[in-house]
C-alpha cells in the first residue's frame, strides 16, 4: 500500500509540474486568462482539459496536459474521459512535456498537437479501458505532427 501512495504522490508531482510548464509558457507567449482547472471540475468546459486560456487570437482554447519521463515518443495516459463519444478530442490542444528521468524538475522538451492532428487519428486508436494511440505515437516520434518546442523556450522564470 506504500509503494502505491508512493507512485501516486511522483505522478501527482509530475502532472503539476508539467501543468504548471504550460501555464507558464502560455503567459511568457501572451496568452490570457490562463486558468488551471484541474480541480475545477464543477465546470462542465473543464471536462477534458486541464487548461482554459484565451489565445492571442482571443479565442477560448481547452489544453489538456500530458506529463511524462518516456522520451520515445507516446502520449501516456489517454483516458477515454478526453474524448467525444465519436472518438474526437475534447481539449482543442494535447500539451506533452516531457522531463528528465532522473530529475523531474528538468524538462527535456514539451510537444503541442492540435485537436486536428489528434482527430486525424482516432480510426487507428486501440480501445481498451483507455486509449492507445499507437499509429499517432509513432507520427509524433518521428515529428510528423504536433510542434516541438525546445527547453530554452520553457524557462519557467
């Protein structure tokens, strides 16, 4: 029961973390109104997000952010609750911030896939309990989709 609370209290740390990545990088870019809503759930729009922001555009975007130390590609957990019942996604963008395995305080570099690039896929995705984005993984490894952006662009200061 240990070694669970464990594990459950490193993974809570790493999705603030990477959470708190994304807010930050969305200010330093210019975005508005950057809301965590991860535990706002009362809200019906924060269903399948963990961000609400206005973008530079002023429009309402829904971000929803993955945190993982797995640098071969992949998006982790893709829980069935991120998408439509016709397998479309919820958040308008999937933010993947990917952190050093031994210190999960560096960030080694965060992906941006859009909802039309995720949505491109979902004929292909494997239905278990969750998802698995097998054919997407493999694009987003070989940067067929989405867009990488680079540590020193993620200064959290």
């Amino acid at each position: 029961m240990v070694w669970g609370k464990i594990k459950m209290d490193y993974n809570k740390k790493k999705a603030d973390y990477g959470v708190s990545t994304v807010i930050n990088y969305l200010n330093r870019i210019g975005f508005k109104e950057v809301k965590d809503v991860t535990k706002d759930k009362k809200d019906e729009d924060a269903y399948g997000c963990d961000i609400i922001a206005l973008n530079l555009q002023n429009q309402r975007v829904r971000i929803e952010v993955k945190t993982t130390t797995n640098d071969k590609g992949g998006i982790p957990d893709c829980h069935d609750s991120l998408f439509n019942e016709d397998r479309t996604v919820k958040a308008d963008f999937f933010y993947i911030v990917r952190l050093d395995k031994e210190d999960i305080t560096k960030i080694r570099w965060m992906e941006i896939l859009t909802k039309e690039e995720i949505d491109r896929y979902k004929d292909s995705h494997k239905w278990l309990r969750r998802l698995r984005t097998t054919k997407l993984d493999i694009a987003l490894y070989k940067g067929l989709v989405g867009k990488k952006i680079p540590t020193s662009e993620l200064s959290l200061s």
